[in-house]
C-alpha cells in the first residue's frame, strides 16, 4: 500500500520532510510466532543513537515526570487541534479505526529527544492495517516528520528524533482509508530511548545475576517457565524520578506482570502489580531516593504461567524529580500505628501508601507538609511509605526504621 498517496488524501498537506522505514508485507503471524517476530523486530530497528539528551518534560502539563500510562483515544480526535493528548511519555494508546478515520495523538517534546513508535494490531487479531504517522504543526498546515507503513508485517514502526521543542502527534490511520470499524483495534506505543534496548540473558533470576542496562532502556524478558523471575540492573542519580512502563497483556501475551523496585543493598522500595483499575500491566513512577545502583524484579502474579509467549516489553527510563513530594519523616507510635507523615512538596488532595497499599489521611491544619492516618495504619521496620500528588508524581519511598 503506498501510504504517501493515502496521507495526501487524507491530510492534504505536502509532504515537506519524510523517513520512511521499509517493510515487507508477510501474513500476520500469531501466537508463539508472533512472539518471536515482535522479539526480532524489537531486536533489528535501529541502534539508538548514543548520548542522545533526555531531560525532563517540563512543557507536558498535568503529571510530567510520571509516564503516560495507558489511556483510550477520545473521539473526535481526528485532527491536530482536538489530539488525545498524552500527559508524558512512555505511553500507550488504545484505539480502532473507522473508515476513512485517523486517530491523532499529541505529546510535548524537547528537542533532540528520541522516541521508538510502534502501532501494533496483528497480535490482537485487528484486521488492521496500520499506517503511522508523526507530524507537527506548521502555521497553517502540517509538516510531516516522518511515516512507516509496514515495517514488520502489517504493524509499523519508527524511529524518531524531535527537531525542536514544542508539541507533535502520533497519527493512526488505516492504510486502506475505506476499511474500519470497531474491531480494528490498535495499540500505539511511544517510549523514549537513549540508553539501553535489551533482550534478556539467562541466568538472571537473583540480582547477582540481573542484566545491566543503561537509562533510558527497552528491556523485554520472558518468563520462559512457571516461577520464573528476571531482574534488570540500571544506575540513576538521586532526586531522579523513575518510570517503569510494563506491555505484555496490553499486545495480547499471556503475562500479568508483577515488578519490584530494590536498592542496592536489597531493601525494596516499591512493588507494583496493576498499572490501574482495568490494567494487568505495571507501570508506575517514584522519586529515588539516592544515587547508585537500582534494581527491577520482574515476574507473572501467577506463578503457575510462563512459556514462550509470555513476554513483557519494559519501558525503564527517568526525568527530573524535583517538582515531586519528598517525605522526610513517618513516626509511628509505641502501639506500631503510623501516626504521622511529614514532608514537603505535597499537594492539598494527595494519596498515601505504606507498603504501596493506599491509605486514607486528612491534612493537619496549618501544617501542609504533615499528613495524618485516618484510622492510624499499622507499620514495622522496613514498612516503606510514599505520597502521590494530585497530578500523579510518586515521592521518595521513606523506609521506616
């Protein structure tokens, strides 16, 4: 399908600088095999570019430094003005393509900064063909930066360098502009990269043995048999903010991923199962809390899954953590109840968690960096307590002595 006459239809606008990634056209794989052509794509695309910048999102409004996450488009958004818009990146985007439709979807870059794209559909048996396209506003009109049509089957990809600050879209279109409907499903990724894009190496089921990556990485393990752990290894700088982004059951594996945050002496900080109410993949964000080395320990809630397919597609990366809650201090009483948490940075609405399960507290009056339980909570040594502002940046895991 040649995409560059669809997108002339479609947008109108001339094509003033394009990459176009080539593909071949094979019939869409499935299962196991799919696995492994997803696994050879991620292997062959392009090398990063070493010492590419990534620095923090600050332009992104309402939660930078806290990831995407994962979101559904919100129709109308077939045009630039009306974009779903993605508070940071990583994300990943759910969305099907009606005929003669295009999904748009805006996020606010730095100039420099790198970012891998996919649009996958083949592995969740979506008739579609999907065309990308990354394009920016140009006065009047719409540059476009780049376009892929098939890279790897059917599916597409690019690798992209942002020419300068400020915002661009993701467009989802089909490559057949008649053909859609709601069972042509899709899901767009966007992640950056820099550092690091690794598969694993067994042994590494203990973190003498985790896979080293550098910041930002694509890390993509499987859990080749039941109980099977992997654990990654990455250095960050403290006052980093964090952000690991999980897809595994989003593409369709059969993967419910559970991750762990450890330090370097093996205390762990934070443990994260449900990226959200409706999502079995992981992702969360938290501000480190010191400089050195961090580890990752990735493994299927279930311990009776694995095999072949069950492959997870870690996002690790890291933005400046200093708009981020900082806790400095929770005291608990003789009785074991976390009685108080002090910090600074915390917003009016926040949410608490000791041991990353939510706990309800109310404000002290005309003390905004102290938060009460509300009923006081139970904690032991080693119970890690953190706060989550209103617009979603975690603060640092305070470890209670």
């Amino acid at each position: 399908m040649n995409l560059s006459k669809n997108l002339s239809a479609v947008f109108c606008a001339a094509m003033l600088s394009t990459t176009v990634l080539a593909g071949n056209k094979p019939p869409v794989p499935t299962g196991a095999v799919y696995a492994d052509t997803l696994i050879s794509t991620f292997q062959t695309v392009p090398a990063e570019k070493a010492g590419t910048p990534h620095s923090a999102l600050l332009a992104a409004p309402h939660g930078a430094g806290t990831g995407g996450g994962y979101f559904d488009e919100v129709e109308p958004n077939d045009a630039g003005a009306i974009a779903t818009h993605a508070k940071d990146a990583p994300f990943t985007a759910r969305g099907a393509i009606l005929p003669n439709d295009r999904d748009y979807y805006s996020v606010d870059v730095e100039a420099g900064q790198v970012f891998h794209v996919f649009v996958v559909a083949g592995i969740l048996n979506s008739p579609l063909d999907p065309g990308l396209v990354i394009l920016r506003q140009n006065g009047q009109s719409e540059e476009v930066l780049a376009q892929n049509d098939d890279y790897q089957g059917l599916d597409s990809f690019i690798e992209f360098t942002a020419p300068a600050t400020g915002r661009i879209s993701f467009v989802v279109l089909s490559a057949v502009t008649s053909q859609g409907g709601s069972n042509y499903t899709y899901r767009l990724w966007a992640f950056p990269v820099g550092g690091s894009r690794a598969t694993e190496v067994e042994p590494n089921d203990n973190a003498s043995e985790a896979d080293q990556v550098g910041l930002p990485a694509l890390y993509a393990p499987k859990i080749g048999s039941p109980g099977d752990v992997d654990w990654v290894q990455f250095q960050a700088t403290a006052g980093d903010q964090l952000i690991v982004d999980i897809n595994s059951a989003e593409f369709g594996f059969p993967v419910d991923p559970v991750v762990e945050l450890y330090d370097s002496s093996g205390h762990k900080l934070f443990r994260n199962d449900d990226g959200g109410p409706n999502d079995l993949d992981s992702a969360f964000n938290v501000k480190l809390p010191s400089s050195g080395v961090y580890n990752l320990r990735l493994s299927d809630y279930r311990p009776e899954a694995g095999g072949n397919t069950s492959i997870m597609f870690v996002s690790i990366s890291v933005q400046d953590g200093t708009a981020s809650p900082t806790v400095t201090k929770a005291k608990r009483n003789p009785a074991g109840l976390l009685k108080k948490i002090v910090g600074s940075g915390f917003t009016q609405t926040l949410t608490a968690e000791v041991d990353a399960v939510l706990v309800d507290t109310v404000p002290v009056p005309n003390k905004p960096g102290v938060r009460k339980p509300i009923p006081a909570y139970p904690v032991v040594s080693g119970s890690v307590v953190t706060v989550v502002n209103a617009d979603g940046r975690r603060s640092n895991p305070f470890v209670i002595p």
